[in-house]
C-alpha cells in the first residue's frame, strides 16, 4: 500500500493572514487537494492563530464532514497549550497529532520526551482515544523513546523529518536514513503505525519512502511553495506519483 499524503494548510492561511481579504482561502486550498488525490488535509492551530486559526478548524470541520466524510483530518499541536483540547475534543477529527511545541517556537523543531511528559501525556491519550479519535505522537528517530511511547499506547507515532532533510541536503543522507529506517522498524516492533513529516520535499521524498511501512506523510511548506510555482492540483500529484512508487 502507498504511503498517504496529508496535506497541511498552515503557509496558505499565513498568507491569508497577511491581509484582511480572506484569500488565498483555506477552504478552497483544502478542496483542490482533495479533489487532485489527497487522503486527507493537516492543521496545526497554535495559541497566537499566527497561521491556522481556531476557526478554520471549525470550518473544515463542517466541510470534510458534508463534502468529504472519508477523508482523513489531522489536527496537530500541543495538547497542554492553548484551546487545542478544547477544539479538538469537540471537532473529532480521525487523528491527533500531538507535538511538544514551545509558544514561542518558530516552528516544531523536536519529539517528546516520554521519559519526561509520559504521565502527563497518559491521560490526555485516553482521552482522545476515548472519543475514537486516533492519536499519534510527534518523535524524534529515538528507539529507546519510541519504545517507551509504544508503552504509553498511541496508535502511531510521526517521525520529525528535518534533521533528515537537512542531512539529505548537505549530502549526508547516507548517515541519517539509516537512523530513520531503524526507528521505524522499532516502532512497528512494539504495535505502532508510522507517520512522517516536516521539511519532506520533491527532492528528498523518494528516498525516505524507501523505508518500509510509512503510512503517511504530512507536508505543508514545500508542497504550498511548489503550489505557487504548478498549482495546488499540480503539486499534489507531483507528490501523489512519488509515492505511488514506494
């Protein structure tokens, strides 16, 4: 089975951001990708709305829902912060995806540490799983912390893809793939589902894919920048045919 493609909408609602005219729309972004193959769409709310806003969720919410009930929605973010629980307890989406962000972090920039946040992490898992809402945890290519969050009983987890992709882009790809490709393998030894993303591009996506059993795939900002260049439908196949070949 092909690797998912879930595609996140943060940058076209930064740009919509930029001024008060409600384009490039959120809503439109999220139809094209579907309608071009898409398996689902990605948000990640943070507290300051600096990009995706709380209400945006509501909206895709009642679109996915009267539009497109199979599709996958993912909301990402950090389940101590903000309204996240609040949104995301309410709106029910297929997936969680929580992620240890800082507020005032530019972007998500590490994994949990489970060591450290698994009893606070616990609780807030059954309470989504509770829901029937599938959770997964945002990770660092880490074995020892992937084994301890199969202990804590996610359904997936995300692997953070940047020091992969900035290892691919200095050429040292060969050093950092094998990281990846072992922790994934740990992971799906202990009952979890894979995910990645962050920083996966045209470039370096083939050869992640080259490791067995990733499910989906998360990507925003070079698949919008791609967008500006080919058009949302475009760039979306552009990715759906690299991973048609995994």
């Amino acid at each position: 089975m092909a690797t998912q493609l879930s595609v996140n909408l943060n940058k076209v609602a930064l740009l919509r951001n930029s001024r008060n005219l409600g384009i490039p729309s959120v809503l439109k972004a999220a139809r094209m990708a579907l309608e071009a193959g898409a398996y689902g769409v990605t948000v990640h709310p943070r507290p300051d709305e600096r990009h995706i806003r709380y209400a945006d969720v509501d909206e895709l919410d009642v679109l996915l829902e009267a539009e497109y009930p199979t599709v996958e929605f993912n909301i990402e973010g950090n389940p101590f912060l903000g309204r996240f629980m609040e949104v995301v307890t309410r709106v029910r989406p297929t997936q969680a995806t929580l992620v240890p962000d800082d507020p005032n972090a530019f972007t998500s920039d590490r994994g949990w540490d489970i060591a450290k946040d698994g009893d606070r992490l616990r609780p807030i898992l059954k309470q989504l799983q509770d829901l029937g809402i599938r959770v997964s945890l945002f990770m660092d290519p880490d074995v020892e912390q992937i084994r301890l969050a199969g202990e804590l009983g996610p359904e997936r987890i995300e692997l953070y893809t940047e020091p992969y992709a900035t290892a691919f882009r200095d050429g040292k790809v060969d050093e950092s793939w094998p990281v990846y490709a072992e922790a994934a393998k740990l992971a799906r030894a202990v009952g979890l589902g894979v995910n990645a993303g962050h920083d996966l591009n045209l470039n370096n996506l083939a050869k992640f894919c080259e490791i067995p059993g990733i499910l989906e795939v998360s990507i925003g900002h070079a698949l919008t920048a791609d967008a500006l260049e080919m058009g949302m439908p475009e760039a979306v196949r552009h990715y759906l045919a690299i991973l048609a070949k995994d």
